[in-house]
C-alpha cells in the first residue's frame, strides 16, 4: 500500500473552511485529519460536532479524527453521527481501551490509538490486534507548528517489530513536526500515515506540497 496523506485540518484557513475542503478534494490528500481538543487532556479547545458535521457536507474523502479529549467512549456515537469515518482516542485517557475501541468499531469506524511522546510502545502489546491504526504523536499534543520529537524515529522501529511479530495489519500513523526534509525518513523505517498541518497550510500552495509529501 502506498502511504497516506492527512492533512490537519487545523492549520487551515478556518475562516474560509468550505474552500479549503473543496481545495484539499481536488488535491492528492487521502484523509482529512481533525484535531478535537477538550481543554483538559491537551491546553487547547478547538472543534465540536457542528463543525465536523459542516466539514463532512463537503468531504469528498474520509474524516480522520484525533481525540485529543478525557472522556471519548461518552462520544463514541456522537462523532460517527458527526461524521468521522475513523475515530482515534488517546491511550493515556482510556481505563477500558477494548472495549471503547470494540465500541468505535461495532459503530463502523476504523478504530485508532494514539500515545504521547512519553508513552512506551509496549502498552500497545495486547490491543496491537485489535485496532486498525497506531498514531504516534511526534509532538506534545495540543498545537500544530510544533517541532518533531526525534525520539519517534526509535518508537516507530518498536511498533514496526510488533506489527510484524504479531502478523498485525495495524497502519502506523504520525503525527506532529512532518516535513518535506523528515518523510522519506518516516516512510522508510515503517510510516504509513503522515499527518501534516503546518507544512502543507503554511505553504502559499497547500496543493503543491501535498503531491510531494506524496509522490517524492
Ligand atoms: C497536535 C495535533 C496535530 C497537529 C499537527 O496536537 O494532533 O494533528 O495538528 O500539526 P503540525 O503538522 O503542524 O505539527
Ligand atoms: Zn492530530
């Protein structure tokens, strides 16, 4: 399979978001990825429901949304309704991970975990089955800009090795600080996902951008 591109949607122009979903349609984009943030687990608060809802009414591709949030299986049936076609919470913020991602799944959204800088790669041991995508947050979440954690590279070797001991299909997803200098590193050692917010809408041609964190 060849990698995905997911834009984050929170470096866009929010006060013009339909162009900009008409824009990344066109575009070599994959996912779009929306950044839900609750003001407890991360410092920031950005998008709700409604605005999913709006984003979904023009969406030509499938909404890839990161909770970033403390309470997420309350939510579960909210999102899908919302729109989002895969749905990550955070392991960090989750007492009963399986049965919340069985939840995400049984409401026929693509399962995701997220883990923090800090957090080792062994938690994800007896789930790695489980769910359909692993996000490694390469920053501290909570702001987009943010520059890339070096130690991902070792922690993406890890959840490589136990993809494969475990015959997994599990995609590995990054998330924070990607460039157009740190990708090939990336996709080399195992990525499969990148996530891009900066990169992609601090760029006077997002689309441009997009076809390199893609194709070179
Ligand atoms: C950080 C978010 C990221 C962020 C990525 O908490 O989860 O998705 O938007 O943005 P960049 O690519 O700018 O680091
Ligand atoms: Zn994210």
């Amino acid at each position: 399979m060849s990698h995905l591109i997911a834009p984050s949607l929170l470096s866009c122009d929010l006060s013009d978001i339909k162009s900009e979903i008409l824009m990344l349609n066109k575009s070599k984009a994959d996912w779009y990825h929306i950044d839900v943030m609750d003001g407890y687990f991360v410092p920031n608060i950005t998008f709700g429901f409604p605005i999913i809802k709006s984003i979904k009414k023009y969406s030509k591709k499938p909404l890839d949304v990161h909770l970033m949030i403390t309470n997420p299986s309350k939510y579960i049936l909210d999102f899908k309704n919302a729109g989002a076609d895969i749905l990550t919470i955070h392991y960090e913020v989750e007492n009963h991970l399986d049965r919340t991602v069985n939840k995400i799944k049984s409401n026929g959204m693509k399962a995701g975990v997220a883990i923090n800088p800090h957090t080792p790669i062994s938690y994800l041991e007896n789930i790695i089955n489980m769910i359909d995508i692993v996000c490694l947050m390469s920053v501290n979440p909570g702001f987009g800009g943010q520059k890339f954690i070096i130690n991902t590279y070792k922690k993406i070797t890890q959840l490589k090795n136990l993809i494969l001991n475990n015959s997994s299909k599990t995609l590995i997803e990054i998330d924070g600080g990607v460039t157009l200098e740190n990708k090939n590193k990336l996709l080399n050692l195992g990525a499969d996902i990148l996530v891009a917010g900066n990169t992609i809408f601090s760029n006077p041609d997002p689309n441009e951008i997009i076809s390199k964190l893609k194709f070179n």
